[in-house]
C-alpha cells in the first residue's frame, strides 16, 4: 500500500496503522476503521532531515459503529499518540474521529470518505453518494479556512523549507476551492491541479494558479524551487489567500484585510447559505427559502452551542466569541485580522488561535 513517495515512510506507516488498529480494537468493538486524508490517497507530506523521517501531515482515522464510540474516542486518541511517539521515536500526530455515515450530506467530506480512504478493519461503505454542488463549494471553502491556519504557525524563526511547507497547504486548497468553483471535482491534488490547468476562471489571475499549482506540487514531493526569499514567500501566500478570498466572497481587498463585519457577512453567508438552501430544496423542494437572516442566525446558533459547552470544559476563555454567533467565523476573523498585521505578529497569540481552530473543528466529536 502506498501512503506517500518515500519508501521508508511507507513502512514506518505500515507498522503505525497496524498499532493504531490494536489500539482501537482492544478498546472498542467498531464496524469499520478507515485511514482518510493525505495518506489513503498516496499523497502523504513526508521530508527526511538528518537521516530522518518527519512526518508532515496527520494521519487521519475514521471509526464507524454504534454512537456510544464517540465517548470513548478522547481517551483511544491520547493513548495511541502516546503509543506512537514512544514506540516510533517520531512526533506524529493521529486523529481519530467518529462518523456516522448515514447522517453524511452529498459534499466532498462524504465523497472522500467512501472514495479515497483505505479499509483497515471491518466492512467497506456502501452508501449511494452524489455530489451536491453547493455543497462542494461550501466544503472546499472549509478546507481552505482549516489549511490557511498553518501560515500562523511561521515565525522569525522558521526555516525557508518549513515556510515553504506551511504556504503549501494553504495552496492546495486555493487549488481544491478552484476545481469545485469549476464545477468538477477530483479526490486527489493531483487531479485537481491538472483541472486547474486547464480551466479559464474569471478575475482570477494565472500567476496566481500558477503558484498554486507549484506549491501544491511541492506538498505532494515533487521537487520544486523556490528562489524567492522567506519573507517574500510568506508575503505572496498571505497577499494570494486574500485574493481568493475578493473572489469567493466578491468584497475589495480591502474588506479582506480589514476582517471586519463586511468580510464577517460576507463569509457567514457563503458559509451556511448553501447548507440552508440545500436543506429547504431537499425536504420542501423550495430553492430560495424565506427569511434567510432567520435560518442563517440559527444555523450558527447550532453550530455555537456545542463550542461553547467544551470550551467551558476546557476552561477556554471565547474571547473571540463576543459579538459574532459562528464560532468557525469568529476564528476565522481573527486568522485573517493576524495575517493582515506586519509579519511574525504576536506569534504566541498565533498558535492560541491554531489551537482554538482546531479545538472547535473537533468539537462535534466530543457529543
């Protein structure tokens, strides 16, 4: 099976899964295991420095059956990361999310998940999935929120070839929102690079996808160079991030850098509108339903309530909460609010804001 290009990697993975099965399987009796991500599709970020593997990318485990799995899945994740670095003498992160399939939408998360992951234990996933265009874009549009969060882990410090890889993840997914704006989509980078190719999209300028592309070609371990200096790499993904943002949300650049309530109204609506207006088509058969504001402030109601409740669990100040309902939005604000100040700002306030993402990604795990 191959996880990435690096042999040597791939047998280190091999042994990892295999640890990462027992684990789960001495703990818990599910139906399926599935390996996601970058891994099952051949594409894993894998470098070697100092004669070691380092691995880039998380592995990502989906464990399918009976809902009472999602309250053990917290404790299974810690002591299989702690498993891993000590067994493998390598910090590698794993992890593990429930997923009932049958509560999955038609968007690419649900497409992935049937199509490009790799059966590690139980039975394959049988559920008829079409993709839903709008949800496609919506989706992709989330990707690009949760990989553009890596640029706030660079610092002065950071070495030209850890900006470069942190850059790249950001464009990748400039790339995957390009090929759903296209209307097709493929499960791979790859693929999605070769549409965008070939593609002619408005207001979108071709040094730009260019870019992309060779970023993205980079994260996948093609080799590629880059005769720019740090900071001007730094300085071209964050100012190319703002401009896919003009585009999908259609305000000035301006609006983009400000973060302020235009860029917040803006993104909210492209967020959650197409999710509502799916929803009303599907079991009303009414494409634009009426009073959107209405539907679009209980949509982040939903989507607030669970965060608040873990924070509280974790003793998590929501700072970032106050005056804004979505939670993926209030964070999201301040990312870009970061990103638009002069490079390197406040670096530790930075990792909170990586932390805080990723805390209430997971959130829905944790109910």
């Amino acid at each position: 099976m191959i996880y990435t290009k690096n042999k040597e990697a791939n047998n280190i993975l091999k042994n990892i899964l295999e640890l990462c099965n027992k684990i789960i399987l001495d703990n818990c009796k599910p139906t399926t295991i599935l390996l996601a991500g970058s891994y099952a599709r051949g594409e894993g970020l894998v470098v070697k420095r100092k004669k070691k593997i380092q691995f880039i990318s998380d592995i990502d485990l989906y464990i399918l059956g009976p809902k009472y799995l999602k309250k053990k899945i917290p404790h299974i994740n810690a002591d299989i990361n702690n498993q891993v670095s000590t067994s493998f003498n390598n910090k590698l992160d794993v992890n593990i999310q429930y997923m009932d399939i049958d509560s999955q939408h038609d968007d690419l998360s649900a497409l992935d998940l049937k199509y490009q992951t790799i059966l590690l234990y139980g039975t394959p996933i049988h559920k008829e999935i079409h993709l839903n265009e709008n949800r496609a874009l919506r989706t992709s549009i989330r990707f690009l929120m949760a990989k553009s969060k890596y640029l706030l882990t660079i610092n002065k410090n950071t070495s030209k070839e850890d900006t470069i890889l942190a850059c790249s993840r950001s464009y990748a997914e400039i790339i995957t929102v390009l090929s759903a704006k296209a209307g097709i989509y493929k499960p791979t980078y790859q693929d999605r690079c070769n549409i965008v190719k070939k593609v002619r999209f408005n207001k979108v300028n071709r040094k730009l996808i260019k870019r992309a592309i060779k970023f993205t070609q980079y994260k996948l371990g093609h080799s590629e160079k880059f005769t720019q200096n740090k900071d001007d790499i730094f300085k071209q993904a964050i100012y190319d991030l703002f401009s896919i943002w003009t585009i999908i949300l259609g305000i000035s650049t301006e609006d983009v850098i400000k973060a302020d309530k235009t860029f917040r109204d803006s993104l909210t609506k492209e967020f959650f509108s197409p999710f509502i207006e799916e929803s009303f088509d599907r079991k009303f058969g009414i494409q634009k339903p009426p009073f959107m504001k209405l539907w679009l402030f209980f949509a982040q109601l939903y989507d607030l309530i669970p965060f608040l409740i873990l924070s509280k669990r974790r003793k998590i100040e929501n700072v970032y909460i106050i005056g804004v309902i979505s939670p993926y939005i209030a964070i999201y604000q301040q990312i870009i609010k970061s990103l638009s100040k002069s490079l390197y700002s406040n670096h530790s306030n930075n990792i909170e804001l990586v932390k805080l993402w990723d805390l209430n990604a997971r959130r829905r795990y944790h109910f």
